[in-house]
C-alpha cells in the first residue's frame, strides 16, 4: 500500500477501535435507538458540510441508491443499535474483540455470493479456530453475574455478522461511487427509521443532559461516521474489501487498551486467549502463500 493508504489505514483502525470506548460512556444515559439515532445525524452533518465545499457527482442509477440504502440499514442502523445494546451489558474491550471476528464473517459470506474469493481449506481451518475463540469469549457471559451479558456478546456479535454482509455488498454499491457519497446516501434512510423508532424505545423521550454524552454523540458521529466512512470507502476502492477489513486487528488491541485504562475494565484468560484465537485466525486465513504458484484447493 502507498503511505496516503496506510494513514488511512491507521486512521479508520483507531478511529473505530475507540468508538467502543465512547458507545459505553454513552449508553449509560442514552437508550441505544437514541444512541445511534444522533451518531447518524452527527455524521449526516458533517458529511453535508463536506458534500458542500468537494460537490462531488450524486449517484444517477436508481439501482445503486437503492443499495446504498440498503447498505445503510445492514452497515449502519443494526450494527450500531446492536452493539450499543450489547454494551450496556458487557466490557467495551470485550465488544471490541468480538466485533474483530468480522472478516471471519466476510470470509463465510463471500464464498457463497462472490466466485472470485472462495473458502479455501487453510481459511476453513482458520474459520474454526477463530469459531473457537468466539466460543472461549462467550462462555465469560454464562459466568457473568450481570444480567443479559451473554445476550449482549451475542449482539455484538450479531452485528459483525452485519458487518461481513455488508463488506460484500459494498463491492457492488461502492463502483464508481465517490467515497463522500457512499458515506453519505446510506446513512439518510437508516437515521429517519431510527428517529421514527425512538419514541417508541425511549420512555419517558428525554434528550442527554450530561456534557460527557454529548461529546460521545458529536464523536462517534463527526469522527466514527462521517470521517471513518470516507475512509472505508476509500481504501474500498484504494486497495479493495480483503485489505480494508483487516483494519480488524487494530480493534482489539485498541478497545482493551482504553477499556482497562479509562473504564478500568478487567481482563481474564478468556478475553486474551479468546482475542488471540480470532486475531490469530484471521491473521493466517489473510497470508499469502509463501512458495509462488502454490495452490490452495478451494472447498466445493
């Protein structure tokens, strides 16, 4: 990669390995709906402010916008919600090493619907041992003396299944689309259902009253929306969707990290051997054969 790639790299690796840090300060006064009902409208802010001074080109098929909005319900609206959801009941460190089990979750997906990036058996085998890993990090939830903390890893997990889905998705949605626009058109129809939606699960409907909430909410949408989705989109069309998922790695390693220093959160075997077996696996199911011209068997 080009050294403006790896910045972007680095860039979106931080960005959203802190964002778990931010969503558990915020739920803790927000409802999850609410959450990520003023993180979309955050980010939608500062993306127009964008779109206003680069104008880039609106997309013209109908088909593609279509996708972009679908894109924005699986990528954004129930991925967010879940994980917001998910950490009012779990460690923000262990929501961010669960959620790095997302290329494992693109890998699966992709070999059924893309004919160029099938399931090889070196990536079955690193399926399972990161299978493992996921196993090993929910077993800590049926121990868990807090309510629902099982329920909570299954949430975030969940959404990094959304994520895979919407990794393959975007292959198609994001050709010959701007990064500004790919960023922007998915988040308009996810945020007015989630604004719809929070009336119904915020009762009584009251808005943040603690400065610390707010400045979660302007984060996560201004750095962990607006700005960290140019960057996926660019990198998509920079270095393609196997590459910019593996911003993956950095998650774990920066999720724990603030985790245990602001939030003093524990850690345990079963988050480090747990962490290590999804970020081990997805590590190896990622190299490149060293020998060239090796051939690895696809699974039929």
């Amino acid at each position: 990669m080009k050294t403006k790639d790896w910045l972007a790299f680095s860039a979106l690796g931080l960005i959203w390995g802190s964002s778990f840090l931010w969503i558990k300060l915020a739920v803790s006064e927000v409802g999850p709906v609410m959450l990520v009902a003023f993180r979309l409208l955050f980010g939608i802010l500062g993306l127009l402010l964008v779109v206003a001074i680069n104008r880039p080109k609106w997309p013209s098929s109908r088909k593609v916008i279509f996708l972009l909005a679908l894109f924005g319900f699986t990528n954004n609206a129930i991925p967010y919600v879940m994980i917001s959801w998910g950490e009012k009941y779990i460690e923000s460190a262990v929501a961010s090493v669960l959620n790095s089990s997302t290329p494992l979750f693109t890998m699966l997906i992709a070999h059924w619907f893309l004919n160029d990036d099938r399931l090889t058996w070196r990536r079955l085998v690193g399926l399972l041992v990161g299978f493992g890993g996921i196993v090993i990090l929910l077993s800590r939830g049926l121990e868990n003396t807090v309510q629902n903390s099982f329920w909570g890893e299954a949430a975030v997990l969940f959404a990094a299944f959304c994520y895979g889905a919407s990794s393959v998705l975007a292959r198609v949605t994001s050709k010959g689309v701007s990064p500004i626009m790919g960023a922007l058109v998915p988040l308009f129809g996810a945020d007015a259902f989630l604004w719809a939606l929070t009336p119904l699960t915020e009762k009584p409907f009251r808005l943040p009253a603690q400065p610390i909430t707010w400045l979660a909410l302007a984060w996560l949408g201004l750095l962990g929306t607006c700005v960290a989705f140019m960057l996926y989109f660019y990198l998509l069309g920079s270095v393609g969707p196997t590459r910019t998922t593996l911003t993956n790695y950095i998650f774990p390693l920066v999720g724990v990290l603030l985790g245990v220093v602001f939030l003093k959160e524990q850690v345990d075997w079963r988050l480090l051997v747990g962490g290590a077996l999804i970020v081990g696996s997805i590590i190896v199911v990622n190299l490149r054969s060293q020998k060239r011209g090796t051939y690895e068997r696809a699974v039929s």
